[in-house]
C-alpha cells in the first residue's frame, strides 16, 4: 500500500524536508502556494527548526535561499512561473556564482492561466540560466527529484530549477518516502571570491558555467528519470517532457505503445536519445506542457530534417495545457466525445467573496470618481483585481505585481490627473515600496489606495509581510501624513470613504488612502481554529 | 477494477470533503488513486471540479479523458452539466438539485432539471433536505456520496470507513450523523435508479 496520497506541492515540500533542506523562501502564489504551507505545519520540519517564514518577494526569497546555500546549507526557493521574473536578476546570477550547499529552485506554471495573467514556460529561464531542470511526469518523481535535487546541486555547483505546471501541483497521488537524510553543517566556501561578480572575476566564472555544460549533458543522459522506449511502429518517434508524458500513456496502458519514446524529465535535452530517435523514426511528434520549447529546437531554422510535429505545425494547440484527449487527437485517436453540454450552462466566474472589504472601497471609490472621465484607476494582482467585472468595473489595469502605483505615476506624468492606483497590502509590500518612492520623489499627482486586508488572500490567507506596518513605511517614503487616511470598509463608513476620496483625488500630489478590514475568509478560518 | 469519477460544484461548497473520503476508502481497498482538484483563483466562488480517478491498474493521466467518466458527481445542478463532455455512454449523473445563486443571469432552475432529466441515467436529490432530517444540512455532501456510491466500484464498508477515519476528530456524533447521511443517500438513490 502507497502510504502518502501527496498533491504534487506537498510531495515537493516533503522531498525537501527529507532531502536534509534547512530552509524554504517563498512568496505565495498559485500553484506554488501549498509547498511552504507543507513545511510550515510539519513536524519535522518544526523540529528541526527549518526556516519556513514567507519572505516580502520572490527575489528576496532567492537571494535568501542563495545565503543560506553561501553558509554550507541546503535551501529552497519556491514561486509560481511569474515570480521568477521577479527573481531573474539573482537566477541568472546565481547560475555565474554556483552554489555551496544545494540549491533548488522550484517554479511552478500555469498554463491556460487558470490562476495568472501569462502562460510563461520557465524551462526558458532554465536554458537561459544553463542550469539543469528537472520536469516531474508523477508525484512520486517530484518527491525523489527534490529529495535527491540537492545532491545534484552540490555535484553540478549550480542552483537546479525544478519546474512544474498546474495539474502535477495540484493533483494527488500515492507517494512512497525516501530516507530522512541529516541537514549539511555550516561550511564557507572553499573560495572566498566565489561570489564576487566583479568582471574580472565573473569572466572567469562564466567560463567555468560554460565549460559545465558537457557534464550535464552527460548528467542527462545519464539521468533515471529520462529514457529510450523501444517501440516496433518507426513511422513516428514521440518526445514526452514532464506530465505530458502521462497523456501520452493513458492511451497504451503499461507498454504497450508501438512508438519508440524518449521520456524527457531531466535537461537539457539528453540528446543521445533525441539523435537516435531522428535516425530510427520517419516523424518526430513533441508533446510538451507550456510553450514549444524543444519543439523549436529540434526543429531549427530551415526545418529541413526529420518532419516535427507538436504546436506549431497545428497538431497540438500552440498555446493552453495539454491533456489526455488533445494528445489522442494528435495520435490520430477517436474517442467517444461525451455527451453535449446544454446552452442552459452559464459561465460562473469567480467573485469577490459576500462581505469582503474590497466590495466597499469599490463601491465608494466609483461614486467619487464619477466626477471624472473614465479609465483612470490602475490596479495590481489580488482579488482586488476581480474588480474589473460586474458590478464594480472599476479597474483599467492588471499587469504585474507593484505596477498599479508606477503606471499611475507615468498615466499622470503624461496628463492623466488624478491617477489612481489600487494595491492591496501584501503586494504593496512586494514591489509597491519603491514605486512609491518614486511618485514621492516627484510629487506625482496620485492617489494611492492600498486596500489592506491584512492577508495575502486570492492564494488562501498566508501572512502579509506588511501587516501593521502600512503608514510607518509611507510616512518614511516621505508621504505627507496629512494625506495619510485609514478607514474601515464598511457600508456605515460608505459616506465617510466617499468624501475621502473626493479629497484626495483632487489634492496635487502623493496621497494614500488605507480601506483596512481583515479578509472575511481569515477571519473565519481564525475563528473556525480557535 | 476502474472508476473515473467528475466531482462539479462552486468554489466554497466542499467537493474536496467527498474527494478526501473517497481517497481515504481507496487507500483501504489498496486501489490506486490519481486525483487533480482545483485551487486558486475559481475558489473564489467560481465553478470547481475534482477528477478522481480511482483503478487497482497503475493510472496514467491525472485528468480524466473526455467522454469516459464513469460518474459525474455534482453538489450544484447548473454544475453537473458543465462537465457533461467527460460522461461515457455508459455513466451515471448523480446530482443534488438545490441551485447555488451567485451569478445574476443564473439560469430558470426548471431549464437546468429538463436538460438533467434528458440523461439516460441520473440520479436527482435534494441533499439538503434530506441532511436537515439526519440533523445538519452540513452532512449534505455525505448524502451526495451515498447517492453515488452503488456507482462506484468500491466496498460500501469502506467508504463508512473513510468517514470515521476523516471526521474522527470530530467526535463520535458527527460521525454517525455522516453515517446516517451517507446510508441515507445510498438508500434514494437505490430506490431511484
């Protein structure tokens, strides 16, 4: 009997903690949440005392992770795909500087954007950064990668991405434990300049990254988790990367499929097995979650080699994730295609929850600026975003975390006065600081409304790195505290909000209004444990 | 031994509660189990679904195939429809009729019962209704199990089971009042099919 039904995330936070970590950095951020939740409420993970607080942002998770390996320890950073663009700058620089103890990077994507604003495919970040990925096709994988991806990080001296997608996250499984190996002890580096990215000394070290690339090749190649599957039918020779790979399966149940197969989990690409299934196959199919990344590899400029089929020649979609039947299309498969699905069905969007404090700044804040032409409130990534629907549409924007408050300042820099920027607190504190300051510094005419709810709440309630912090830190941006305002979102206070606003909003120069009133769902869940 | 099961509802109702004890009385029968929930953005009170796929072979995929669940599995009944593609020729829709209102063009609930009752094989209850009998319509999604479970290839023992082990820590009452709402489904949906 499998003794773990593991989600994907959890059977990650477990591997880590039995692969001897001594700390997880992170920010929430779904589908990447539930690893740092996993560690948090273990045991063991308590005993051991393995650092586990969430960090303000995805870079500094990093860079905290990255001491932490500087020290001699193993650490791990967890983010979803668009955080790793929050913590590109350190990524890229910690594949020059390598590691001391292991590192692992683990990066979970969203494809069809179930929950993100891009299907970004981070295994680019991994080629881009020339360090090993690991794709898990099964729970258990993803335990035994992380639990074992430390080891690889020590061997290869370089951080390794662990990267995952939605359904492997969020999907359970049976999951069988390895050996709770002890934590590493706290050794400094051999060299002192290893992390020194001085030119001189970066130049050398780029050369050493470069001249690595042949051992993991050979890691690749070597790796349990890729293969050659022999297959009788040479008309066609399939690559599966990552889960993809059980879509492939699902159809030839336990080997029975007659194509030959290389089973991608591990890059780069173990190329040995990707040559010999070009000299043996007539046709070449790639099924890959995310973008088509070795798709475009294999296939190269001209196209003039073995046919590729996957997305981009239209045998698969070219964007949204994969699953068992597109697969089967691209097999030439039919299946029974189920029964219709009557007109009657609506669509059921996702809402603000019945109570939420944001309902009330919402409702407020488009009374007040119903005196001004359209278009005018920039907003962030929170479920404060779900103000762009019915019946609020308050909102013109949505891009990236922090940037309500910097495109309010170049919206009113180019005219648009006011602007506003609507950020909830936690992701004020992730990359609204600095955005601020910048407005401050040139007394950009814009309100800045920072709905605080006291929680990191569309990811399921985790601590805000800026609780009861909010006016200390705009008072030492230098905001003026007289257009420093607190209020409690309620419909008693509706009146009260309104005419802050309006006077705000006329006011020529940097103000903040504070809607504060803990998430409802928090404060359930607090009163739920008590 | 292969049950593909759909679990359909709104974010905030529960489904992973029926999940959990179905995976629970899994464990014990020594059935493999594969199971993808939703998280994030729809929990929000947008339309979630669970794939349970449950097999004594090893299972590959974590989603179900279209047209191929053995059992759509709906606490809403505007939701057990959404997932209608994935039903086999063969499979059973097992839903509770009480509508969850949270949009406002939500459909004439008279619409929504024609096109379930269309279904070769449904099973219609009032899970709520029947829940307040046994004592809280909390219990409603145990009903929702019972309902469906001669549809699925697992010892009845087991999912009782499954639900001492899940709401042990509970104490004693809540167990046996989801046992009752359990049998109770069981018993509608015998009497129905």
């Amino acid at each position: 009997m499998q003794k773990h039904l593991f989600l994907g995330v959890e059977a990650i936070g477990q591997g880590a903690i039995d692969g001897g970590m001594s700390g997880v950095y992170a920010y929430p951020g779904t589908p990447s949440t539930e690893i740092t939740e996993f560690i948090q409420e273990n045991p063991l993970a308590k005993e051991r005392n393995i650092h586990h607080a969430w960090s303000s942002n995805e870079k500094t998770a990093m860079e905290t992770a990255l001491g932490m390996s500087y020290a001699g320890k193993r650490a791990m950073a967890c983010m979803k795909h668009v955080g790793l663009n929050v913590a590109a700058d350190v990524f890229l620089n910690a594949a020059m500087t390598g590691i001391n103890g292991g590192l692992l990077v683990a990066v979970a994507d969203d494809p069809s954007m179930h929950s993100s604003q891009n299907e970004q495919d981070s295994r680019f970040y991994g080629k881009f950064a020339m360090v090993p990925v690991l794709e898990p096709s099964s729970q258990q994988e993803a335990y035994d990668m992380v639990h074992d991806g430390f080891a690889l990080s020590e061997l290869t001296k370089v951080p390794v991405m662990l990267r995952i997608t939605t359904r492997l996250a969020h999907s359970r499984s049976g999951v069988d434990r390895g050996e709770v190996l002890p934590e590493n002890p706290l050794v400094m580096p051999s060299d002192p300049r290893q992390f020194i990215l001085l030119p001189a000394i970066a130049r050398r070290k780029y050369k050493v990254l470069l001249s690595n690339q042949a051992l993991f090749l050979k890691l690749s190649e070597e790796s349990i988790y890729n293969r050659y599957e022999e297959g009788t039918d040479k008309s066609l020779g399939i690559v599966a990367c990552g889960i993809a790979y059980n879509y492939l399966m699902e159809h030839f149940p336990v080997g029975s499929c007659p194509y030959p197969v290389v089973k991608v989990s591990q890059y780069p690409i173990p190329e040995k097995y990707i040559k010999r299934l070009d000299r043996e196959c007539d046709e070449l199919l790639i099924l890959e979650e995310g973008a088509p990344m070795v798709e475009e590899m294999l296939k190269g400029f001209f196209a003039n080699g073995t046919p590729v089929k996957g997305r981009l020649d239209g045998t698969l979609p070219r964007d949204g994730e994969l699953n068992p039947d597109l697969v089967a299309k691209a097999l030439g498969k039919e299946l029974f295609a189920g029964f219709d699905i009557p007109e009657v069905v609506t669509n059921r969007p996702p809402a603000l929850c019945q109570g939420c404090g944001h309902q009330d700044a919402y409702l407020a804040m488009n009374e007040a600026l119903a005196d001004y032409s359209k278009g005018r409130v920039f907003s962030d990534i929170g479920c404060y975003t779900l103000g762009a629907l019915p019946p609020y549409e308050t909102i013109y924007s949505c891009v990236d975390m922090g940037a309500s408050i910097t495109m309010a300042k170049g919206a009113a820099d180019a005219g648009l006065i006011p602007s506003v920027a609507m950020i909830g607190d936690s992701t004020f504190a992730h990359s609204g600081i600095t955005g601020l300051l910048d407005a401050v510094n040139e007394k950009s005419s814009i309100t800045v409304v920072i709905s605080d709810n006291e929680s990191v709440s569309m990811t399921g309630g985790q601590d805000s790195s800026a609780f009861g912090k909010i006016e200390s830190i705009c008072i030492g941006l230098g905001v003026d505290p007289a257009h420093i305002h607190a209020i409690v979102p309620l419909r008693k206070n509706h009146d009260e909000m309104v005419r802050l606003f309006r006077q705000e909003f006329a006011y020529e120069g940097v103000s903040v209004i504070i809607p504060r009133r803990e998430c409802i769902q928090r404060a359930a869940r607090r009163k739920r444990n008590k | 031994m292969k049950s593909d099961i759909i679990l359909a509802g709104v974010g905030g109702q529960g489904i992973l509660s029926i999940a959990t004890v179905l995976g629970e009385a899994a464990l014990a029968d020594n059935l493999l189990i594969k199971q993808a929930e939703t998280h994030g953005m729809s929990q929000r009170g947008g339309a979630v679904y669970s794939h349970m796929r449950i097999s004594d072979q090893p299972i590959a995929s974590d989603l179900i195939p279209g047209g191929s669940a053995d059992l759509i599995l709906a606490v809403e009944p505007m939701e057990s429809l959404r997932y209608l593609s994935y039903l086999s020729e063969t499979g059973y829709l097992v839903t509770n009729v009480t509508p969850f209102v949270n949009i406002p063009n939500y459909p004439d609930i008279k619409s929504v019962m024609d096109e379930i009752h269309k279904l070769p094989r449904h099973i219609a209850i009032d899970a709520e209704a029947i829940a307040k009998e046994v004592g809280s319509s909390r219990a409603s999604n145990m009903v929702m199990l019972g309902a469906a479970s001669p549809f699925i290839d697992i010892e009845f023992s087991r999912i009782e089971e499954g639900i001492r082990t899940i709401f042990a820590r509970k104490g004693e009452e809540v167990v046996q009042l989801n046992l009752e709402a359990l049998r109770r489904g069981r018993a509608f949906a015998e009497e129905n099919r």
